[in-house]
C-alpha cells in the first residue's frame, strides 16, 4: 500500500495508523503485508471497510496524518471527485 513521500516517514513512526482509500475495489485485506513505498517498510492490514466521506471523524483525520477534512478529501481524491455520500475503504493497519 504505497504513501506519498511526505506521509512515508509518519507511517513507518507508527504515527499515521489509518488510511482513507477511493477504490473501486479493495486492492487489500486483512492480514496482508504490504511495502509503504519503494525501498521502505512493511504494513500489516488490521482492518478494512466501506465508509462515507461524511462519517470519518476529526481523530481519524488525525490518525491518517491529515489537519483537516479538507485536505484529506483533496489527497483521497487523486481516484476522483469526492462528496459527503462517496464510499471510501478505511484501511487500519499497523508497522511491523
């Protein structure tokens, strides 16, 4: 599960704990291990599900490394627009 550059510090710290993903599927799953970036550390998924944009609350965007709502509406949305009603898989996960 690739991190943009400026996260990749802050995941592998264990600070950054959730990410918010606009997908068409899931692309991971429970148990799965995957690289933060090229030539980085490992994650290991927790947890994965379907939430609305609206239901993620101020401590998730804080737990997924954002200041504000805003700003992570404008990272998540490199896949496309998102509203309040659009569908993101919330990724929980831990470094191993």
């Amino acid at each position: 599960m690739q991190f943009s550059q400026e996260l990749r510090d802050d995941v592998l710290a264990g600070e950054i704990t959730v990410s918010f993903r606009l997908w068409k599927r899931p692309k991971v799953k429970p148990g799965g291990r995957y690289p933060v970036g090229p030539g980085s550390g490992l994650i290991e998924v927790d947890s994965i599900e379907l939430v609305q944009f609206a239901d993620i609350t101020d401590a998730e965007v804080r737990r997924a490394g954002e200041p504000d709502r805003d700003t992570l509406r404008r990272r998540a949305a490199h896949a496309g627009p998102i509203e309040d009603d659009t569908l993101l898989f919330r990724v929980e996960f831990h470094v191993l």
